[in-house]
C-alpha cells in the first residue's frame, strides 16, 4: 500500500511542477513515472528511502509483474523499456533533490550524493547501446513531392511531408499553425503560441524554411489554396469537408489533431510506394539536412535555433549519431582532401580559412565540452 505522506509528497512536486508553467504533458509524463517511486517505495516513508532494498535503479529493471502490473502468464519477463527505467530514475532525482530543498528536515538523510546514485545499470546506459534512428532521406521526400495527387486529402498528405522536411517543426506545431503565421515570400514560420501554436514547453520562435525549390513548389500550390478560400486566422494545415472535397475555415485545432497529419502522411507514402516513417522522422530529415551541409560555426548555429534547440550541444547529442556515414565518409578521407577549416579562395591562390582562429577555437572547446558531459 503506498504511503500517505509519500503520495502527498509527490503531489506537492506535482504540482510545483505545474507552477513552473511545463507543457501538462510534460507533468503528465512525471506523474507516471513517479507512481513507480511511490510503488517501490510500498508503506515506506521515502525519507528512509536509502534503506529500501533492493534499490529504486534495481527494482526498476526486474520484470514488469513486480513493478505494475499484475503476472500475466503470457508476457512472464517483460520490463520496462531501458528509456523508460532512465526518464524514471531522472524523475525521481529531480523529485529527492526538490524534496532535499523543500522539507530539509524531513528529508535529511537524503543526501545529494545519494540521489546522485540513482542511476540507470550500466548496461542500460546510452553510451553502452548503439541507438537506431530513422530519419526521411530527401530522395524519399523528392518522390512524395513528384508524386501526382488525386484527392485533396493526398494532396495534404504530399503538403505535409514537404513543409515537416523544409521546416523542421513538430507535427503537432504544424496541425496549429494559423494561414498568418506562414510567410512563404521570406520562408519564415512563425511558431508562435500566442497564436494558438502548440510548440514544445511552449517555447516562441521564428523559424525559416530549407531552399529546396520542389518542395517549395508544393508547400506555395496549397498555400494559395488556403489564402485564397480560407481567413487568415484559420488553420494553414486545413480542415476539409466530410467529403473530402473542400477546405474548410477552421478556426481552433481540436486536441491531438496531429494524429491527422500521420493518417495523411500514410496515405501519401501508399500512393507513392515510400516506406513509411513518423511524421517527427521529418524533423530528423530536416536537421540531418542541414547538418550535412553545414560548413561553418555561424551555419551550425543557424541549424541549432532553426529547430528551436537552446544550443548546438543538444542538437549534437540528438541528431550526431544519426550521421554515422558521414562519420566514415570523413574518417576514411583524412589527410586526401583539404585541412579542416580551410578552402581554396577565389583566385586559386593558396589556402585561406573559412573560419577564424577564435571561432576554431570556440567550435574545439563545444566539442571538448561534449565529450566531458557524454
């Protein structure tokens, strides 16, 4: 049975949670993950939650019938997934370290040395598992794009593809996206929640849209469709009639409409002979993109904030691993092309850097700093 002051506990970091004006969906996400601190925890007080045995990390990784679900027969050793066993444990280190600062009496003998403890066992780890992503190839996005439509929902579906790759944004970004906030004559996207845009932790931020001409073309046929039918207040990523026939002047995205964009985004892979991908495996596409093509510091940092990343550290942790051939295109070229950093000037007279000896510098220490958190 689970202790009454660890649920009230919990639920004060709940709701300090919710104070801090995180997307609900972000608390939703703790809260579910803290319900496997306070089952482990049973009738203990979680102050004495260094005397619990076995440990939280520990108990995690048994089998799913000792954790939250009752024995199921069929599915003996099921557990959770190892991305799961770390949000968990990240969760609770932020729920001990709040409760270390916030009844610092009560909870005492949780130190911080101890929270820091609370980590995931080393083979589940993300440095000891190559993880597997996808990511849509602009040659996939090209045959979405050359592909000839015969409905209206096809043709969004197409849409969808083509404005997720040259943008970047979140599905659920584009599924809220008034006609106002699309300024296809500069290729800016303005992802602004106080036009109703659901971005992610409610973050604002013009974004611009990839220089990739076939793909403009069929973002700007459906953007005057919809400019030209709809008020600019309505949702660019239209609604249509229960025919299918027409677009129609909706003004305020339903809850979860993106499911839509990923049914669109079937329908248009079918009718092309593409494997299918997530509409997020977009956004992957999109930062690959610019990664690989990339050349300088101020270029990486356009790519960084174009996804709405805080910094280039985060894009590089997320989206690096996704570049493993390019890694081998490098590796196995060094020393047969140009030094690092350098280009041939104009006038073929020698070498000249394309960056200066402050930014190689700046990019050497990002990249040390990297290897140090990784």
């Amino acid at each position: 049975m689970i202790n009454r002051e660890n649920y009230h506990d919990v639920h004060a970091y709940l709701h300090y949670l919710d104070r801090r004006q995180l997307d609900p969906a972000t608390v939703k996400r703790a809260r579910g993950h803290l319900r496997h601190l306070l089952e482990w925890a049973d009738e203990t007080p979680l102050t004495k939650a260094r005397a619990i045995d076995p440990s939280f990390p520990a108990y995690l990784a048994m089998p799913s019938a000792r954790i939250a679900q009752p024995f199921n027969a069929s599915f003996p050793e099921r557990r959770l997934a190892p991305s799961s066993i770390i949000k968990c444990l990240a969760n609770a280190r932020q729920f001990f370290e709040y409760a270390h600062n916030e009844w610092s009496l009560r909870y005492k003998s949780i130190t911080i040395s101890w929270v820091e403890l609370l980590q995931p066992p080393r083979q589940l780890r993300a440095e000891s598992r190559l993880a597997v992503r996808e990511y849509w190839s602009l040659e996939d996005v090209q045959k979405i794009a050359a592909v000839s439509t015969e409905t209206l929902r096809e043709q969004r579906g197409q849409v969808a593809v083509c404005m997720l790759y040259l943008s970047g944004m979140r599905a659920e970004a584009l599924a809220t996206l008034p006609i106002h906030c699309v300024d296809l004559t500069t290729g800016a996207i303005k992802q602004l929640p106080e036009a109703g845009v659901k971005t992610k932790n409610r973050k604002a931020a013009i974004t611009y849209l990839l220089p990739i001409a076939e793909l403009h073309d069929v973002v700007a046929r459906w953007d005057q469709r919809v400019r030209s039918q709809l008020p600019a207040g309505a949702l660019w990523y239209a609604t249509l009639t229960s025919d299918g026939m027409q677009v129609t002047p909706t003004l305020e995205a339903y809850a979860q409409r993106y499911n839509i964009i990923e049914h669109d985004v079937k329908l248009i892979c079918q009718r092309a002979g593409v494997p299918y991908k997530s509409p997020h495996k977009l956004r992957h596409g999109h930062a690959v993109y610019g990664l690989k093509n990339a050349r300088t510091l101020e270029e990486l940092k356009a790519v960084s904030q174009n996804i709405m990343h805080a910094s280039m550290t985060i894009t590089d942790g997320v989206y690096a691993n996704l570049l493993g051939n390019e890694v081998q295109s490098v590796i196995t070229s060094l020393g047969k092309n140009s030094p690092p950093y350098l280009s041939t000037n104009g006038e073929g007279q020698g070498m000249e850097p394309a960056l200066t000896k402050d930014q190689i510098a700046a990019k050497i220490s990002e990249l040390l700093e990297l290897l140090r958190s990784s």
